[in-house]
C-alpha cells in the first residue's frame, strides 16, 4: 500500500516542478486530510479520499502571500480516453460562473452603462421582465440581481444534453420549449430577503448582451477573462471544438461516465464558465489586491468592495461571505452535472485556493480545503479532533441497522463491508464507533447515540453537536404513520432501489406518491422498483403513466432512457432494461 501511495504521489508530482520547501508542503496536504476527525491518529491521504468518494480527478491550485504557490491534477480528466487531470484540464464548475458575471456586470457600471440601483428594464430590450402583483409594485434592480435579493424563482439549472434542442435564453426567461426550466418570475417582493435565483443572474446575462451588442462569452473573454490572465477559461457553450480534448469529463456519484460527457449549459452567466483552479485563483488574488486599492485590471476599489464585501446578511454582488472567527472570506461553490467546484479568497490574509472535481460528490473537496488550512496555517479553521474508535461485536450492530427519521428526515443504517455506514440525504458515511453505543461520522456533524427500550430494542438515536441535543431519530417500524418531510420519499426510495431493496423501496415510494401524486421522478423510480424485483406487467403500466405526466414528453422519454443507461452500466438486470425499453418503444 505504501509502495503504490508513493508511485500514485510521484507520479502526479511530476506535472510541475516545484521548490523543496513547496513540494514538501504540498505532500503534507495530500497526507493530511481529515473532514475535521482524525481517526485513531490516522489522517487520511488525498489518494484514499478521492477512492472514497468515487471520484475520477480533481484538480487545485492555492494561494499565500497573494501568489499562486502551487497547482495539481490528481486521477483522470476522463477514464475511457486515459487522459489524465493536470493543472491546465478545464472543468466546468456550475455556479462560480456566478462570480465571474458579476465581475462582467459591475464592469458596465464602473464603465456608466447602468445604475445598479435602478429598474432592471432600462437595460432590457426586446424582452423585459414582466412584473405582477407578486412585486408590490417595487421594481428589481441589478444590484438585487447579483446577491439573490430579487425575489426571483428558478433556483438552478439542469443543463442539456449535448444532442438536444438548445433553449435560447429568452426561451429561458419565459420557461417555452425547449426550456426545462419554469419561468423565471418573482415568488417575493424585491429586497425582502436573499433567495438564490439562477434565473436572477440569467438575467444579466441578457442585459449584458442588450447593452453590448456582443455575444455574452466574447465581451466576457475580452473584457473580464482575459484582462484578470484567464486565459485557460471560456464561456462558449457549447466548449469549441479546439477545447474538447483539454476538458474534463463529467461523472456521476456512482463513476459513470456524464452522457455525452458534459452538459451544455446556454445558461452561461449562471454556470456556463469552463475553467481551471488556476485561473480561479487569477481571479481571487486581483480581487484582493483590488480590495486594498492595489490594483484595478478590471474593476476599481470601490466595485470590487461591492462584489466581495455584504450587501444583504452574508450575500454579496457575485459572492457570498464567512466570517471564521474574525478572519473574513468570499467564497461561491458550484455544481454542474458531473462536476463541482469551490473557492475560498481571504478578504486581507493574501491565502486562496479553488478546488474542482468532475464528480457530483464534492466532499472530498472540503477535507482537502481543512488539510491545507491546516498547512498554511489559515485563521478562522479548526484544527481536526482526534477521536480514538472501539471494536463492537456483530449481535450489538445487527440491532442498528434498518431506516429512521429525524424531523421528517430520512435515513438508513446499512452494512457494508468494512463496516456500518449511516446513508441521508444523499451522502452515505461510514460510522466510527467511540463506544458500543455512540458514533461519529466524517461528513455529518454530531455524536450520535443510540437509544434502547427496557426490552433493549433499538428505538432510534440522539445527536448531540458541542454538548447540545439538537435532534432525536426514531427507528421505522411501520410506513402506516409515518409522515417525512416533503422531497424527502423521492431520494430515499431512490436510494433503496440503488442498493437493490426492492421491497422496501416500492413501500417508501408508494407512501411518498400518496402524498405527492405530482412527484414524476418518484413514479419513475417505483417503475423501476417493480421491473428489477421481476413485476414487469406492473413495471410498464407506471412507465406508461410517467411518460404521460408531463408536456415535456421528449424530455421525460431521455431522462427513461439515460436511467436505463445508468443501470445496465451499475450492473442492473439488462434483459429487464432491454424488455421494458422494446415495449416502451423506447
């Protein structure tokens, strides 16, 4: 094992040539990463981590004193191809696209071409916002655009496929064929309070062009991307096809390949930037240095205080805020299909780093981002807690396993084989025993403690976090009482039909469409519950169904098709999935 580790670090070294004093820090970082538990005086390695979480590469680059010390590929940009991760592989992190935008934004009004305090459609043409009684007669403004406080719906944005009708952004803004998205409109008064809104930002995004008479990617390269040296970042959607063979491509939680590889997103304000940690940290390090009236590549003092310091709570024009301890950061996370992606900036600390992964499970990215805190030495994060794990015998952790829920949420004990591990809201963490009765997990906050009847049955748990109970989880005996939070039935029957428990799943699906007949995806999902446990008959009677539940019946008959993709490539019945797809036509 260490043989290979050290074959595995070697190897991914080689990318860059660095100073003995700097590769020995970064090999310090990449054997260090906790989630903020040390277990048994172990920490973890990045290498170990990244096999955790299944993911396929990651990429990172950091900054001290200003500058970019270091940066690195780890894994593969894309597995089939063998094509490794270097610093220069584009990916294409969702939603710090954000950032950037409102870099773009808050150039056109240092520059006099808006007020960002004024009605949005001054700067709209052929297509403006149409207000309703939702405003309260308030208008929007581009400032409320930039930090969620428009009151807009459309959180998100699913992305298309790379073979599909592209939606332009007008289409959009006005949910029409072939958008997948509703419309964007106000679900709140302007000004009320932060609401993060993608449709909010693909606003700008239409402003921008109206007011440039430029396509959105080329006015950003030429005046945003460029100007700060990302030169290795784009906004074309989708990428040109000189850029393909330096792009990531993306990957599911469970290591499938994206279809097509990437989505395409026309949504480019909101999460259609392709670029690298690198060139992120071009960004963060302009921006601090403009913060301290240093510099002005592109955006003077006075705007970039707005784009990295509060407009509303913890919300800026284009960032969001922490506060760790007295030691102030801007920051924006991002997810795509495939990818994700985080940037931290310290405000006058001169410290940054921006990590990607082409991976839905980003986790991995928070443990390296406490490992190089920790290296660096960065004010406001916490040092790991060393916890110290007990043996506890089969009979005892037989009597956990099964489902419970804590206020209306879901979860699942499980074995695996190296051990127990505690599944919620999409994250499946193994549970570190410090006592026969108590555990600890990684990726979820808390000591939790199981609790027992006088006849010493498993009635569920506590979860104390710094010494306060803060939630209680009841063991699930029966489904005839039980009443989860809304959206939370859909992914926990998911969940159970992707570890093959047929039965069950068809139960907990089947209870959460009584509930929420409209839910399609969770028709889908009990479909699909019936098919693989051999109901066939029944099977196609609910695809027939979910094929009929919406308008967008092209879209619904894809989105069959690629779960039927997913399963015959995790290992799924394929007779099953070859005779539900001649049937359906599909």
């Amino acid at each position: 094992m260490a043989l290979l580790l050290c074959h595995w670090l070697t190897a991914v070294t080689a990318q860059q040539h660095y100073s003995k004093a700097v590769n020995e820090q970064i090999a310090r970082v990449e054997t260090n990463l906790s989630g903020g538990l040390v277990i048994d005086g172990k920490p973890f390695t990045l290498s170990e981590r990244m096999k955790h979480y299944n993911v396929a590469g990651l990429s990172v680059a950091v900054i001290d004193n200003y500058q970019i010390v270091w940066a690195k590929g780890y894994g593969y940009a894309d597995k089939k191809e063998g094509r490794k991760v270097t610093a220069n592989t584009m990916f294409e992190p969702g939603s710090i696209s954000k950032s950037l935008n409102a870099v773009g934004i808050l150039h056109l009004a240092q520059q006099g071409k808006l007020d960002l305090y004024q009605d949005i459609n001054q700067y709209l043409g052929n297509w403006k916002f149409p207000y309703d009684t939702v405003s309260h007669g308030k208008k929007i403004t581009t400032a409320q655009l930039l930090s969620h406080t428009a009151g807009l719906g459309v959180h998100g944005f699913p992305g298309y496929h790379r073979d599909s009708a592209i939606a332009s952004v007008t289409d959009i803004l006005d949910g029409r064929a072939p958008s997948n998205t509703e419309a964007v409109r106000s679900l709140a008064e302007p000004g009320t309070g932060p609401r993060y809104s993608g449709g909010g930002t693909l606003i700008t995004q239409q402003m921008l062009t109206d007011l440039t008479k430029q396509p959105y990617e080329q006015y950003m390269y030429e005046h945003v991307l460029r100007p700060l040296g990302m030169t290795n970042s784009s906004f074309n959607q989708p990428p040109a096809a000189s850029q393909r063979k330096n792009l990531a491509t993306g990957y599911k939680t469970n290591g499938n390949e994206v279809p097509g590889k990437y989505f395409v997103y026309p949504e480019k304000a909101a999460a259609g930037l392709w670029t690298t940690p690198t060139d992120i940290c071009k960004y963060i390090v302009e921006m601090q240095q403009a913060y301290q009236g240093k510099s002005s590549k592109v955006l003077n003092q006075e705007m970039v205080k707005l784009h990295v310091t509060p407009y509303k709570n913890d919300v800026a024009m284009g960032t969001f805020l922490q506060n760790r301890n007295g030691e102030k950061y801007f920051v924006h996370s991002a997810s795509n299909e495939g990818f994700t992606g985080y940037f931290l900036g310290g405000l006058t600390n001169g410290k940054g780093v921006a990590l990607f992964v082409n991976s839905e499970d980003g986790y991995v990215l928070l443990e390296l981002l406490n490992s190089i805190a920790l290296v660096y030495n960065w004010e406001g994060f916490r040092k790991p807690e060393q916890i110290t794990t007990v043996p506890v015998n089969d009979t005892l952790t037989s009597k956990y396993i099964g489902e419970y829920i804590t206020d209306g949420f879901l979860s699942e004990i499980k074995k695996e084989k190296d051990g127990l591990y505690f599944w919620t809201d999409g994250i499946n963490s193994k549970m570190y025993f410090t006592s026969s009765t108590d555990f600890r997990n990684i990726e979820l906050g808390g000591t939790k403690t199981f609790t027992f009847d006088n006849a010493g049955t498993v009635t569920g748990y506590s979860n104390t976090i710094n010494g306060r109970l803060r939630a209680t989880g009841q063991k699930i005996t029966t489904l005839d009482t039980l009443k989860p939070r809304p959206g939370q039935s859909g992914p926990f029957g998911r969940h159970l039909l992707e570890t093959k428990n047929y039965d069950k799943a068809i139960s907990f699906l089947s209870k959460g469409l009584a509930s929420e007949p409209s839910d399609s995806s969770m028709l889908k999902n009990l479909a699909h519950s019936h098919l693989f446990k051999g109901d066939v008959t029944k099977a196609i009677e609910l695809y027939r169904q979910y094929l009929k539940s919406g308008h967008t019946g092209n879209e619904l008959s894809k989105s069959l098709k690629n779960d039927f993709e997913y399963f015959r490539n995790a290992g799924f019945d394929p007779s099953a999935i070859k005779k539900a797809s001649e049937i359906l036509s599909l």
